[in-house]
C-alpha cells in the first residue's frame, strides 16, 4: 500500500473533543471519522487493525469447538418478550415497528437469538455440549457515549454461547474459555489484562468475570488485594466492615446542630469522626418514586448496584419533598416516617454510640445504639469497598483500588434464558430438562481502543506487531532522487514478494513531515532510505517503540528486514 493513496487525513493537532488519548490519536491518526453521538466510521488503517483482532478471535474460539454463526442486527420483539428482556432493559435497547407495524429491535446481545437458533436443534441430550459465537454489529443505545470506541452506541463484538446438561459441564468450558481469553489478550499485546469477579447486571446468572485493562482512564474501579490476589469490580466487592462496638452505650441524647446537614459538617460541629456517624442515602424507585432510605457508617459510600440486586428494581437518586415526611440532612433511623424503605448496612451492625439525624430539622442525635435503639434492622453488604480495607479473602487490610477498562466478560447464564424461552432437552433418563448457559463477550473496536491506551507516546500509536495495520513502514526520504527512488520502489516489491506487510510512503516531502505521519500510523518497524543512508549502502531500521535500531546492508535488505519481521512475529 502506497501511502499516497491512503484515504483519510493526518494532522498534528489535538482536537478539542477528545478526552483519552486513544480518541485523539486514531481521529490524528486517520482511524476514523465522527459520525453522530457513539457512531464512527472507520478508514483502512484501523479496518485491518480490527480485521487482526477479529482473526485472533476466531482462531481461539474455533480451538475450544467454537463453531461461527450469525445472528440478525434486527429481531423481532416477540423473542425479547419471550425472556422478559422487552420490558425490563431501559432505553439501550433500539425498539421500532417495521412497515407492517410488527414490533422489532436492535440487537444489543444476542442470547435471546442463540437460543431461538439452537431450540430445536437441541432436544436430545447426545447433542451436547456445544458453543456458537459470531462476530457482529450491535447498537446500544447509550445514554453518555465518550472516549472515542471505548463506550459508543454501535459496535462489534465477538460473542460465543455455550449449552450444557450439567452445572459441573459449564464450570469446566467456562474455565475452558477463561484461558482461551488469555490468550486472545496475550496475542493482541495486553498480556497484562486481569479477570475480575463482577456483578451480572441485565445478563443474569450468578458467575461473571469481567477482563481488565489498568489505565488510569478507565471507567471501572478494580478492588484488588497485592496479598493474596483477590479481585473483584467495585460493584461486585465485598465490603468487610471494621466497626468496633464501645465497651460503654451513651444514652440516646438530642442536640441541637443548627447549620450542619452533610456528615462533613456535623462531624466538625460535634467534634466526632465521619466513622462515628450515621448517614442516610435516599433514593426512589422508577417505577412509582416510593422512598428507598439506607442507612450505612459516615465514611462509607452506597454500592448502587448492590442495591438495585437486592431490591430488585431500578432505582434513582432521590428528590425529597417538603410533603413526603423526610427531613433532609437530618434523616436517622431512630422515628423515621412510615410508608418508606428502610435498609441497613453492615457497617452498622453492633455499632454503638454514633451520631445520626433525628429526623427533625438542624437536630441530631448522639449516642445510637443499634443493638439498643433500633432492634428489628437487619443487616446487608450495601457499601463499597475502601482503600485500605479488609480483604474478603485473606483477611488482610490491604485492598487497592485501581481504573480499568473493560476489555471482556463472561457469565455463567443458569437456565434464565433456557426455561424462559421454553429449549428443554429429553435426558438419559427420558426428562425434560433446561440447558444451562454460559456467554463470552469481546468488544473488538473497543479492545483496539484500549490497546492503543496503553501503547502509545506523545507522537502516536505503538501497535503490537500482532494486530499493527501494516508491519513495517518504508519511508523514501528525498524520493526526488532517482536512485532513492529506483531502490526504494525495488525494495518495496522484494518485501512485498515475501509477505511482508509494508506501508510505502515515497511522496516527495520533508522528512520530518513523513516521520510525523508515521508515527501516528504506529507500525511496529520503520525502514529509512535516504542519499546519506545510501552513500553508507545501508537501510536504517528502527522500531516504533526505540527498542530496536539496526543499519542492515543494501544487497540483503529484503531478506534481513523480512527475518527482524518473522522474529518479532514468534514472540
């Protein structure tokens, strides 16, 4: 490929609405092109970039008897209904009517069209196990698209689902296919991505692990623990609270704090500590706007999605009311009104002499006592865990947490999706039984995304030779002569002969303007011809990382780059 040719330009400036540096790069670089809000087109560099993702995803899927299929983009709604998903996604999932007025969608995941695509196919129990993927476009809706292909409404993702007849079966290919995904990561250049326990969310199922990429720009925050490797997403960690009761309850006594409604102020007006305080998160639900009210120790911070799991229902921040009986920043568990859900965290159990709203406007109340004052509550992990907490695993105080970037995801499904949308099998015996379920996703443009996050420097991109839009960058410096020229353009189809993936830039510019563009094109190696590399009958090869620099001879270039090619490949 001519670079001359290449379609899509390359400019040095930052543009103003790119936050991460993987979304400026690949707009400077001629990736892609903004479309609308999360919707991006795509120019050639960044199309075989994907195209290498998408070759290393198949060649690992097909190497656990993963067999490719494709699922529609539009379905009807009628399969949605049937797993209940119709109704209980919000706005992420695209619902329309056709010319008919059928009712249809876009599809967001595909486990609903897996199994309407296996149902019959799987009644026996003799055709089991078995795992469709496909490589396909989806459009999710998303409310805040930002950051470039790293959260976008439409996109490509590999998706895989697997069907069992045993729990024990399932646990073995998910493990199966958590190495698989290692090994995807491993190849793509990101062998430092980790797996991480994470909340099921709208998926289902009672087993995830979500495969993070440490950035500090990442969305996600990673509990980990250095001690004993625990690993989890911060809406799924465990909080193990440290809270130690006093040997002596103060009495429950009134004060008046006149001015103080956040945990900031009261602990500075009382002279106490946010950790001896009782706070009050309220939220509402959707559906109706009922009050949820949870009570959890000053210093910590809710987990809204612990929350919403153990409620079962959506849930939004709450807008209270002069009429709806709360006081604001002055809520406590002690008198609180009726007609509200009252939740309580386990920072609180056994906790004693604590300050807590009294429910009455610039009052408080010292010396809470839960064993005393509120004996009916009952206890739940509703917090977030914290730097320097216990670790659920090993006991320790030596959680961290850290940003990632989610990369991949999968979940062990049960029958949620089987027993709703009615696939039995007839076991050995002759039974009824549901199929059980797991499912494996890979963004691919946002796993391009992410790997360019983390390779790259202030010029542009590093590309992993691995998924690098080309392999080597061939750059004829002063192309206005003839013998630069006439070696360059023989050079070009020697390595071409070879099957050697080369980008030719012989445009009649400066230098610095060629190694501009090359930087931010960020192929692996770089050849340089030029009258003064010529005058030493050299080529100069360089890597897009400054790891390797050599000066190769004129006569051998073809074969020497060709063998730096093959070496970095079997690494």
């Amino acid at each position: 490929m001519k670079l001359e040719k290449l379609v899509g330009e390359r400019f040095k400036e930052k543009p103003s609405d790119c936050v991460v540096d993987s979304h400026a790069l690949m707009v400077r670089g001629g990736y892609m092109k903004y479309v609308a809000n999360g919707i991006f087109s795509s120019y050639m560099p960044l199309k075989r970039i994907t195209r290498k993702i998408e070759a290393i995803l198949r060649e690992e899927m097909d190497k656990i008897d993963g067999q490719e299929v494709s699922f529609p983009v539009v379905m009807p709604a009628s399969i949605w209904q049937e797993s209940g998903r119709y109704d209980s996604i919000g706005k992420e999932l695209v619902r329309f009517s056709d010319r008919s007025g059928s009712p249809v969608v876009l599809g967001m995941t595909h486990e609903e069209a897996a199994v309407q695509l296996v149902r019959e196919y799987g009644q026996s129990y003799n055709k089991y196990p078995f795992m469709i993927y496909q490589i396909q476009t989806k459009f999710r809706d998303e409310a805040r698209p930002k950051s470039g292909l790293i959260r976008v409404r439409e996109f490509t993702m590999k998706d895989a689902y697997s069907f069992h007849t045993s729990q024990s079966d399932l646990e073995e290919y998910y493990d199966k296919c958590h190495k698989a995904y290692e090994r995807i990561f491993a190849r793509a250049g990101v062998p430092d991505v980790i797996s991480v326990a994470s909340d099921s969310g709208m998926m289902g199922g009672s087993v995830s692990h979500e495969f993070m990429l440490l950035t500090d720009i990442g969305e996600d925050s990673i509990v980990i623990c250095p001690e004993c490797d625990y690993r989890a997403n911060m809406e799924a960690a465990e909080h193990i609270s440290d809270t130690v009761r006093c040997e002596v309850s103060e009495p429950l006594a009134e004060v008046h704090t006149p001015g103080s409604e956040t945990i900031e102020e009261v602990s500075s007006f009382l002279g106490c500590t946010e950790k001896e305080t009782c706070k009050a998160v309220v939220y509402q639900r959707n559906s109706d706007d009922k009050y949820i009210v949870l009570f959890l120790r000053g210093d910590l911070e809710a987990n809204e999605t612990k929350l919403t799991n153990y409620l079962g229902y959506e849930i939004h921040p709450a807008v209270i009311t002069a009429d709806c009986g709360l006081v604001a920043g002055f809520i406590g568990p002690v008198g609180i009104c009726e007609g509200v859900t009252v939740l309580y965290d386990k920072s609180l159990e056994g906790a004693n002499n604590l300050v807590c709203g009294a429910n009455k406007s610039e009052y408080h109340m010292k010396g809470l006592d839960f064993t005393r004052d509120v004996p009916s509550a009952e206890f739940r992990d509703f917090s977030k865990a914290t730097v320097g907490g216990i670790c659920p695993c090993c006991g320790k105080k030596t959680l961290t947490v850290s940003r990632g970037i989610e990369v991949g995801n999968i979940f062990q499904l049960g029958t949620k999706y089987t027993k709703a949308m009615n696939m039995t099998y007839t076991d050995a015996d002759g039974n009824l039984q549901y199929p059980i379920m797991g499912c494996y996703g890979i963004g691919v443009g946002r796993l391009a995304a992410s790997i360019c996050e983390v390779h790259h420097d202030d010029y542009g991109p590093i590309w992993p030779i691995s998924i690098a839009p080309w392999q080597l960058h061939l750059c004829a410096v002063r192309s206005d002569d003839a013998e630069v020229k006439a070696f360059a353009d023989k050079l070009y189809e020697e390595l071409l002969a070879k099957g050697v993936e080369v980008i030719y830039d012989d445009r009649n510019i400066s230098a610095g303007v060629m190694f501009s563009d090359a930087d931010l094109l960020g192929v692996p190696y770089r050849a340089v011809v030029s009258p003064r590399n010529m005058k030493k009958g050299i080529v100069e090869v360089v890597g897009r990382d400054k790891k390797f620099s050599a000066e190769i001879s004129m006569d051998s270039a073809a074969e020497d780059i060709e063998k730096v090619i093959i070496e970095a490949l079997s690494k």
